[in-house]
C-alpha cells in the first residue's frame, strides 16, 4: 500500500467529513493540476525548517529588543511544560487552519491520519484564500511569539520553542504554499486527502460558424 492510500484509508474524521480523495468537478472551471503530499519530504522539510527558524527567531528578536542572547533552562517541570505546549500547538495551527476557512466564506472539516492531524474544506477556494489558510498559522504564531519575546523577555525560550514546534508541523504548508505559487490566481484550489487541486477558468470551445449559401436572381 501506497502512502497516499495510507494516508486516505487511516483518516478518521472528528468534525465534518475526511477530504475528497479525487478532484471533483467544478462548474465553470477546468482541471489543470493535481498534486500529492510527498510525507517523506514534508517531514524533512519540517525537520529542516526548525533550526532555520531558530535562528531567524534569534535574530529577529535580537533586532526588536536588543536582547543579547535567546536561553532557557532544562528540567523535568520544563520537559513536561513542554509536552503540554505541543499538544497545545498541534491544536491551535489547526484551528487557525479552521478560523481562515471560515473567513473565507466555507465550513472547515478536521480530523487525524497515521501521525498528523488535518484540517479541510469540502468546496473549491478562490487561490488567494486558499493561501491565506495554508500560511494563517505560520503567520499568527510564530508572529504571536516575536512579539511575546520582544514583550516579555523572560518568556523568550518557550516563546522559541513553540515557534520552533509549530514550524515542525508547517512542512507541509509551506511545500503547498510555494506549490501554488505557480498556479493561475484567477483559478480555484480544492483540498484533498493527500494533496491539492487546481482548477483554472474553462475556455469556452469555439464553434465553427454555419455557412449559409446565398441565391442570386437572375
């Protein structure tokens, strides 16, 4: 069994319906892309992005406080804080998945597959909205944090630790994000079980024009 099947036969829904797992039809538009979700790369890529927000953290406070330096200290009171801060993470980036679908006019879906949670919409959005709910966790909580740490600089290590947590889980938000990048703005995006789709605006087929003789009289 492929990962895409695994990943549409082990969903369990908790709100709403699981995602469509094949792009349906849409009126007025066409098919132009599908794409599947690589959770392979999605998960180095989250990997890969933690470290490198760390550091844009680090500077970024460094920048709009004038700390010197971003630490924290290890404990067993700090580790299981920690978890609680997790799970509270996982949570939140999906209900702010949620809240942008709303905002967008649509119902939001939510659920669990093999290692990850998910949130979806059973209706096509427009290619600006759809980007809005991709990057609107990205955007609210590690946004949420800089400020804390530049406000509150006692509480800049778990500021950095959430935001480092929360990047963890944005791979694949951001490998969608540059995804769509490419595609027409004009056009609509429709979620699935392991992926995206993309519509652009049919073109209607022109018909040929009828040719008519003319008489002459003579």
């Amino acid at each position: 069994m492929s990962i895409a099947e695994v990943i549409v036969t082990e969903l369990r829904p908790w709100i709403g319906r699981p995602p469509a797992t094949d792009p349906p039809p849409v009126e007025g538009y066409r098919l132009i892309r599908s794409e599947k979700l690589d959770l392979m790369r999605v998960s180095l890529l989250g990997l890969l992005l933690a470290p490198v927000w760390m550091v844009i953290f680090g500077f970024l406070v460094t920048v709009l406080s004038g700390q010197d330096e971003v630490s924290g200290t290890i404990s067993i009171v700090n580790a299981i804080v920690g978890l609680a801060f997790v799970v509270i993470v996982v949570v939140l980036h999906e209900l702010i998945h949620g809240a942008a679908v709303l905002a967008s006019g649509k119902l939001p879906s939510f659920g669990a597959g093999p290692g990850f949670f998910y949130t979806t919409c059973h209706e096509p959005l427009s290619w600006r909205s759809y980007v809005a709910v991709v990057l609107a966790p990205f955007v609210v909580i590690n946004g949420a944090a800089v400020a804390i740490a530049v406000i509150w600089p006692g509480a800049t290590g778990w500021a950095l630790f959430v935001s480092t947590i929360n990047m963890m889980g944005a791979g694949g938000d951001i490998w969608m994000f540059v995804r769509l990048l490419s595609a027409p703005r004009t056009g609509l995006v429709m979620d699935l079980a392991s992926g995206f789709a993309i519509y652009d605006v049919a073109v209607p087929v022109e018909q040929p024009q009828a040719t008519t003789a003319s008489s002459i009289d003579s």
